[in-house]
C-alpha cells in the first residue's frame, strides 16, 4: 500500500530525513494503489451531491433577499439584453461580478425562459457548482492522503446542512466553492510535487488551472477565492515547507497573471466606464471593506460565531470534529496536514475578525476540516479519548435536537393545518438518527457512525426542505400574491395586465414573481396610480390601510382579496389586501 502524504514528514524527521524523504515520494508514486481515483466512486459522490442539493431545489420558492435580488438583477439582464450593468429595478446592484448573473442568465436561456420565472431554473449553477466541487474534494482527498479519505471526506462535505442549502439556491456561495476547490487542488498537487523535486519543472496544466480558479473566483466573488489560496501559500512558506521564489517560480506567474488578466481586465474596464467608477467604489469600498468594519443589514457577532455556528451548518461532522481536530495538532508538521491547516486557520481567522458575518461565509473552508474527519476516519490506529467522544456527542446532539424541533415548531407556529402525525414522525426519525451515530461512535465504529450521520442528514434535509419548509403557508406571501392574481387575471406576466403597486411589503421575491415594473412605493404613491386607471392593483399592508384610504381622494376602488402571513425577513406579521381601482 502507497505511503500517506502525511507520513512522509514523519519519515522525513528520521536521520537521513531528507533521503528517506524523496525515498518515500518515489514509493508513493510508484505503489499508488490507494490513491488512485475511481470513476464510479466519482460518480457516486457526484450523484450524492446532486441529491443533496435536489433536497431544496424545487420545493423552495424565491428566498428573500439575497436570493431574490440575484435572481431579479439576472432577470434584467435576460429582459434588457444588457449583460453588463447589474440592476434591481432602477438601482445599480454595485455589489458583486458579473460572473454568477452571466451563469444564471445562461442557464435560464438553455431550460427555461424569463417570462415563466421558474426559479430552479435560475439554481442550477449552484447545483451544478456543487457537485464538481464535492467530486474535486474527493480527488484531492485522494491525492492527499488516500482514495478512502477522499470519499468519505466528499460525502461528509455533502452532508453538511450549509451545502444543500448553498447548492439548491441561487447565489455565488456554491460556485465560489468550486474555485476553491479547483485553485487548492492546482496548489496542493504544485506544493507536493515542489516537496518531491524542488528542481524539477512543475506541471503547466495545473499552474494555469490554479490561475484560471482565481480569476474565475474573481468574476464570481471578487478576492475571497486568491485571499485563501494567499493565505494557504502563505502559511507554507511561514512554516518552512516551500521558498517563495523557488515556489513562485512554479506557479508560472507571468503566464498565470496574463490569463486572469484575459478573464478579469475587460469586463472590469467595462463596468467601470459604464458606472463612470462607481461599481468598483460601491463594490470595494461599501461592500467589501465595509463589512470588515462594520456590519452590515444586521448580520453581525463577536469573534467566535463561526465557530458556534459551524456545528450547526457543518452538523454531520460535529460529532467528530473534536477528535479530529486535538489529532490534527499531533499531525500539523506533516506537508498534507500543513496545507490542510493553512488553508483553514488564516481564513477562518479573517472571517472571525470581519465585522458583518453570515454562516455561509465559511463554506469554503468545510472542505478542509472534512479531510481532518476523514483522516481519523480512515485511520485504522486511531482511538478517540474520553474527552473527545464526550464533546463530540453533546456538540452533536444539540443541533439534532434542535432539527428535531424545528420540525414541529415551525408547522405549528406558519402552517394553517399545523404540526400532522408525519411531522412528528420526522422528528423521531432524525432524533434516533442521531442516537444511532453517538452510540457507534462511542463504540469506536467510525466509519459506521459516519455513514449513519450523514444519511441522518440526507435524511433530516430532505424532511426539512421538501415536507417542512414548502408547506409553510404563512412565509409564502408572495407566491400567494402571485397566485391570487393569476386567478383573478390580473397577473402581470401571466396576464399581461398592468404592474401591481406593493405598499408596506418589497420584498425582492415579489418583484420577481410579479415582474421588473412592480411599484414599490408608500400609501400616496399608491393611491395616486390607482387613480390614474380603472383596472389597476394595488397591494397594501394594514399598517398603511388608513393612510392610503385618506390619500385615495374620492377614486373609487373595490377589496377583492387578503393574505395574512409573515415576512420572515424582518419577522413582521402582515395583513396584505388587494384593491382594485374602477
């Protein structure tokens, strides 16, 4: 059996290190029997992913907001033909590339069409960010250490609640991930063949594969994609494992910065000159320097948050997270654990100390504490403590508990037919799930317990999305609109009828269904376009009922429907009417 890359440090501390060392490569590459990657298991892990992320896909309507407003700014792209500006409505959306709009806008064209505004239409670069990700997690667990580590590192990235949920809706974080992925791959099979052979020339296909991630990641999320890739390279040459310019040598620099410059420079050009600057001083200075100084829409906490929330966005593998990580401290001086480390510790710290957080912001580091849980894993010597079981256990069992009551919770407090017999069939299901895999984790069956975790999760997520979160009838306020007046043919789109004003709800998923036109605005506003047109709609909250009745000023105008529900954004119970002008 081929030698683990973390055992070649090991080897190489011994006298004669540096011998047994290249020794130890030339075996590795010659007796490579276990990392060898699998097709079909590739293919097992793709199919694993998809369905993680098909949990969400099309039982969930528009998400508000951020979901909403990428969907809409990709809508008006699709609508105007102007696939340079990004627009909400008439705002300038100045906050991220162009790179997740253009993939959205393609994949609409190919399955779907703008006017039908089917939202998984819009999901399906996520879903299919996704699964490349997770099968680029099982190729560089297998170069890294093993074929087994590599899969069972795949599938417990997949299992893990952030990722089905960042893979079935349509934003950057998915793709993002998949730059990662593919930039730290390049980097890992540049950094360990540099460790072999420092003289020998390094692979143009994966130093130009590492340079088109990072301008890929750059089109898609500005620097988060270089930032870790940086920071990895970083922490290598801190450490000692590599020389910065015998290493940036390797990298192939110049060619490398010529091809993100290729992706990057004319689409940056571009959207400065139409923007006279202002997508670079919104994007830059209010939204990414702002959010490390302050934070931003409400999404704040203390340094630690990311560590609280990954047991609950990362849930499978708390169970082993405690164990793995006092083992990672025994293997850090091994080249494989060091730039597994150095791709984790510096960015999470960054992400700590940034001043606006959001549980998804860490997704691009899950995948290199799924290689620290897979290693114990796959370790056939190794015995968790006391300790470790004991933390394990209760750090897992609290979101366990926690998903089990949500499904009840929920159905009982947004749903008109409440918590059913199903619900808290559920419920038990996912609570001895979760019994099932702290037991056979105390009894050192790892990989048994990890197996049970993470169908528990497919499990949960699936009961979640799909028989919890769809059936909320009081968080689908606009869908309902939208219903209400396709019935009563008054659907803007559908119907082609003149555009709704909305008062006291914008949420951007309205916009969405109801189309770009939708009136935001205030009670005067509108009464004012009701007056102006028999036939026209307007929706209005009860807070602004008695304002918009006093603006009416004798226009005449009939109630043909009423919602009530909640807008989850902001928690606020709403009691929608639909008016008519005549």
């Amino acid at each position: 059996m081929a030698t683990s890359a973390y055992q070649l440090a090991t080897i190489g501390q011994a006298p004669g290190g540096a011998r047994n060392l290249r020794g130890s490569f030339q075996s590795m590459s010659a007796n490579n029997d276990d990392k060898k990657i699998r097709p079909l298991t590739m293919a097992m892990v793709g199919l694993y992913a998809a369905l993680m992320g098909l949990s969400g896909l099309f039982a969930l309507p528009p998400l508000d907001r951020d979901e909403a407003r990428f969907v809409q700014a990709t809508t008006q792209m699709l609508e105007t033909g102007d696939y340079l500006n990004i627009r909400y409505q008439e705002l300038e959306r100045n906050k991220k590339p162009a790179g997740i709009y253009w993939l959205q806008a393609a994949s609409v064209s190919a399955f779907s069409d703008v006017e039908d505004r089917q939202i998984w239409a819009y999901r399906l670069p996520s879903l299919f960010s996704a699964i490349l990700a997770a099968m680029l997690i099982y190729g560089l667990g297998t170069f890294l250490f093993s074929e087994r580590a590599g899969f069972w590192a795949a599938l417990l990235m997949a299992s893990a609640p952030v990722f089905a949920g960042e893979s079935g809706i349509a934003k950057t974080d998915a793709t993002l991930l998949f730059t990662v992925m593919l930039a730290q791959i390049s980097l890992a099979r540049l950094f360990l063949n540099f460790r072999q052979n420092p003289d020998a020339p390094s692979s143009w296909v994966s130093a130009l594969m590492f340079w088109f991630a990072l301008g890929f990641g750059i089109l898609i999320k500005g620097p988060i994609t270089p930032m870790i890739s940086f920071f990895t390279l970083a922490a290598l040459a801190l450490i000692g494992q590599i020389g910065w310019l015998k290493f940036t040598r390797a990298l192939k620099p110049i060619s490398g910065l010529l091809l993100v410059s290729l992706m990057v420079v004319p689409w940056a050009l571009a959207i400065n000159h139409t923007t006279d600057g202002r997508f670079f001083n919104e994007a830059v200075g209010t939204d990414m320097l702002g959010k490390v100084t302050a934070k931003q829409e409400r999404h704040g906490g203390p340094p630690g948050y990311h560590l609280i929330a990954l047991w609950f966005f990362f849930w499978p593998a708390a169970l082993f997270l405690p164990s793995a990580l006092a083992r990672s401290v025994k293997k850090w001086r091994t080249p494989a654990f060091i730039f597994i480390l150095g791709w984790l510790v510096p960015a999470w710290l960054v992400f700590e100390f940034t001043a606006t957080k959001l549980p998804h912001y860490t997704l691009p580091l899950y995948p290199a504490l799924s290689f620290l849980v897979a290693t114990m894993v796959t370790d056939p010597h190794h015995k968790n403590g006391p300790l470790g079981k004991l933390l394990g256990s209760l750090l897992y069992a609290l979101p366990t508990a926690v998903l089990a009551a949500i499904m009840i919770a929920l159905p009982a407090d947004y749903s008109a037919q409440g918590p059913t017999a199903l619900h808290y069939g559920f419920a038990a299901l996912v609570a001895l799930g979760g019994l099932a895999g702290i037991g056979l984790f105390w009894r050192n069956q790892m990989r048994i317990a990890l197996l049970v975790t993470m169908l528990t999760s497919f499990m949960g997520l699936w009961i979640l999305f799909d028989g919890v979160l769809r059936q909320l009838d009081a968080f689908q306020l606009s869908p309902i609109m939208s219903e209400i007046l396709i019935e009563n043919d008054l659907h803007p789109l559908r119907n082609h009828k003149p555009p709704v004003a909305l008062v006291g709800y914008h949420e951007p998923s309205a916009v969405f269904l109801l189309g770009t036109k939708t009136l935001l605005t205030d009670a005067k506003g509108a009464a004012d376009y009701l007056a102006s047109a028999p036939g026209l709609v307007a929706i209005v909250d009860a807070r602004e009922k008695e304002a918009f009745m006093a603006a009416l000023q004798g226009t005449q105008i009939e109630p043909f429907d009423q919602i009530d529900g909640t807008d989850y954004s902001n928690g606020k119970e709403m009691k929608l009417t639909f008016y008519r002008s005549r």
